[in-house]
C-alpha cells in the first residue's frame, strides 16, 4: 500500500532530461541532425531541462551521434548550464584509457556538466560490433572489469603505483559514472557499486519494475552516492491536438518497425495510418515494446508520466521523442516544460 504521507508523484518534483538519438530524416543529411541537436540542447536549456544525453550507435543511418564524445563537446560549448553527457557510451567498444581520456579532457572544458553514462551493448549489429570490438575482451560479458579500470584511471586511490599509467586529463576528476541498462545485469552492478541507474525502458519496457527492485535491493551506499537514484527512459510525443501527437509518433513507430524487420534507414515523415504498413504481429511487437510511451496534449502526456513515476518511483525521467519535423519537435519539448510548470 502507497504511503500516503509521501508527496503523490508528479513530473513537477522531478528533474526532466533529454536523450537526443541526433536522428538523420529522410531528405536531409548527417549535418542537419547536428545542427539541429545544437538548437534542441539550447531550447531545453531555456525550458529548464536538467541534462542533455546523447548515444553512441553506429551503422545506423538514421542516427547521427555516433562519435558521441565529440558531440557532446559540441553541445556542451554551445550551451552553458546543461548538463551534457552519455546515454550512453557503449563501454566494450573502446579501452577504458581512452574514454577517461575523453571526458576527462570534457570535464576540463566544461567542470562540474558532464556525465558518463556507460552501457555494455554494442549499440549496434554484430557485424559492426565485429568492426569495433577486435578482441575477445570486448564481447561485453567484462564489462565489470572495463568499469573498474576506467574508474581507476579517474580515481587511482592512495595505494595506486607511481608508475601506472595515467589518464590526462581525467585523473582526479569528479566525473558522475552512471550504469544504463534494459536488464537485470547493470541494474544489480550499479546498486553494489553505490551507482546512479539508467534503465532504457522506452524500448525494453517489460523488465523495468525487476530491474528497479533488484537494483534498490542491492543498493550499497558510496561515495557516489548515499541512496539509489534511478532514471527511466520515456517516448514523449506531445502536441496541440492527441490527433497530431499520435500522428507524429508514427514516425518512431515506422523506426521501430524496420529494426524487427532487421532494417534501417533514415526517420521518415509520419503517417495517417499505420495499418496499411504492418501486419497486426508487427503491429503488436512495436505497440509492446513502445509502451513507455506518453502521447498526447500537454495534459495527457502529464497525467501518463505521473502514472509512470506513481508505478516505478523513478527519480528522474530522461524523455526521448523521435519527431520528423524539427519544429514540431521544438514543440512537443516546449509542451512538456509547460505541462512540469515553471522549471
């Protein structure tokens, strides 16, 4: 049973961040999706967004972010209060020296605004995971590790040997290291290491209540972190109308459709009907796998999240909306700002 002495849940008490998939759309190029990540990451800075996190996938057409340190350097210098960061960096893809590298050299530029959310997927196909992870360490299963190393390159400790080598810049920086994940694994490490928790439930929405247990159960305090602190991922579909929020959420629901399809491509322009592009199967699979999804009038969208935050006692949602038109995009942002009140 609720406690009801505790405050009802509402995306009013709750900090609002945004994952930017830097999505490539049909007609227009790689250059436009940067350019309009820049101008998303400065309008969610007006509305009082919290951070802004970018994600690294590669042989995906349709998604621009995947030198994502490199960009998250290009929206951390156009912006200046934001935080700015990773959701995430898919850890087995790289030798953890050289990202305590490059956020240390991040942290340099911008102190006191960058994250380093840190995932063990390959963020892409197998062939491509193939291409970027070339030795049999890289096949995610020692990500514990890699995350070890990585933070003792940050963090060396006392007893650390003079002549170990060393991260430069990154060595002694307060860099936040935050686990993302859409299983129990990252969720069960992240609550022994006294980490800060992503879950991606805006694609893998049907572990997230285990997920959220079995981390806060296995939850042990740090210098990170004293308690639990969990983000989930949320698809945000917002517009003046439920008929046009839900008309542009089909342009995320045909992404999804070519992904079970094992296809790719650019994010195209929503449809009026999507009956007449998948089968009910598909129809299905996408509606389930999608159901961490708030379309709708600002209303709408408000009384869904607050659903989602009474249901899973997340501290912070982290909001993703995969939208054609750069300027309804804008928009459906703008409108959840509003629906959170003055932030």
């Amino acid at each position: 049973m609720a406690d009801t002495n505790q405050p009802a849940a509402s995306i009013t008490r709750i900090p609002l961040s945004i994952l930017d998939l830097a999505p490539v759309v049909l007609g227009a190029t790689p250059a436009d999706s940067l350019k309009n990540t820049l101008d998303l990451a400065q309008h969610a800075e007006q509305w009082g967004y919290h951070r802004y996190w970018l994600a690294e996938h590669h042989n995906m057409p349709g998604i621009a972010s995947s030198a994502t340190s490199i960009v998250i350097g290009h929206v951390a210098g156009g912006t200046k209060k934001i935080r700015v960061g990773s959701g995430g960096i898919m850890l087995p893809n790289h030798a953890p020296l050289i990202i305590a590298e490059q956020f240390g050299t991040l942290e340099s530029l911008y102190p006191g605004r960058i994250d380093m959310g840190l995932g063990r997927a390959p963020g892409s196909d197998q062939l491509t995971a193939r291409a970027l992870r070339r030795g049999p360490e890289s096949d995610g299963q020692h990500f514990p590790q890699q995350l070890e190393e990585l933070r003792g390159y940050l963090n060396p400790g006392p007893g650390a040997s003079p002549g170990r080598v060393r991260a430069v810049p990154g060595e002694g920086l307060n860099i936040p290291i935050w686990l993302l994940g859409s299983s129990g694994f990252s969720a069960q490490l992240a609550g022994q290491l006294g980490l800060p928790f992503a879950f991606a439930s805006h694609f893998a929405p049907d572990y997230l209540v285990a997920a959220l247990e079995l981390y806060r159960s296995s939850f042990r305090p740090s210098e990170a972190l004293k308690e639990p602190y969990v983000m989930i991922g949320v698809n945000v579909f917002a517009a003046d109308t439920e008929e046009e929020a839900r008309r542009l959420a089909t342009s995320h629901e045909q992404q999804f459709l070519k992904l079970i399809r094992g296809q790719t491509g650019l994010l195209n322009p929503p449809v009026d009907n999507m009956d007449e592009l998948w089968s009910p199967h598909e129809k299905a699979i996408v509606r389930k796998q999608l159901s961490i999804t708030a379309a709708g009038t600002k209303e709408t969208v408000r009384e869904r999240l607050d659903y989602l935050l009474s249901e899973t006692q997340a501290d912070e949602l982290i909001v993703t909306s995969q939208i054609y038109d750069h300027g309804a995009r804008l928009r459906s942002y703008e409108l959840l700002a509003e629906a959170a009140g003055e932030r």
